[in-house]
C-alpha cells in the first residue's frame, strides 16, 4: 500500500492550498480517509475525514470553515483544499486510511488507522 501525498509547499498567510493524496495497492473505496497535521514540537492532530462514499465528512474546529476535504474513488485520491492560510497552519501534513467498518468519528482518535502517507510540508509565511 502507498499513499502519495503531494500539494504541499510555501504560501504566504491567507493564501490557498490544495493537498493531494493518490493511493495504491489497496481497493481505495473500502477505506474512510483523513488528513492530520504535525507541527514541530507537536504531537500528530487530526484535521479532517471523509467516509468511503464521499457522503460525509468532519473537521477538526478550528479548520471547520477554512478547509474542504473530498475524494474521487476513480481516481484512488483524496484531496484537502485550503484557504485563508494561516501562519498556525504550518505542519507536514498527512493522509492516513480507515476501513469504512468504522464510524468516520473514531478517525479523530486515530482508531483503525492502518496505513499512513509520508507527508507534505505546508509552511505558511506572515
């Protein structure tokens, strides 16, 4: 299994994103996604999940109206678009799988995270 995620980069405060992340090896519609975040010196938080069907999602608070996670199960990839950028938004972000067995609530914890994506760094500049 791979996740690829890519987007990432250097964007000045206020500025907008949009985070990809293409797997493989896997039969991408049996799986919820998310994307967490890990700033330096921070533990890994969630930021946002979608159910296998694109149907549902949920966000961390704070991003609730700044970010849009969506999927194409065609194309095996799930996106996180993000705006109004803020310097507190800098992290190396990552997409993590979940079998759609679970309730897309329990991704906030982590439960049933099986595979991770290596990451992409978004650094947000003042």
């Amino acid at each position: 299994v791979q996740l690829q995620a890519s987007g990432g980069g250097l964007v000045l405060a206020g500025g907008s994103l949009r985070l990809s992340c293409a797997a493989s090896g896997l039969t991408f519609r049996l799986y919820n996604m998310g994307w967490f975040r890990q700033a330096p010196g921070k533990e890994r938080e969630f930021v946002a999940a979608i159910t296998w069907s694109g149907t549902s999602t949920l966000y961390e608070d704070s991003v609730k109206d700044q970010f849009t996670i969506s999927r194409d199960n065609a194309k095996n990839t799930v996106y996180l678009q993000m705006n109004s950028l803020k310097p507190e938004d800098t992290a190396v972000y990552y997409c993590a799988t979940q079998p759609n067995s679970y309730p897309i609530m329990t991704m906030k914890t982590k439960a049933g995270v099986n595979y991770w994506g290596k990451g992409t760094l978004v650094t947000v500049s003042s």
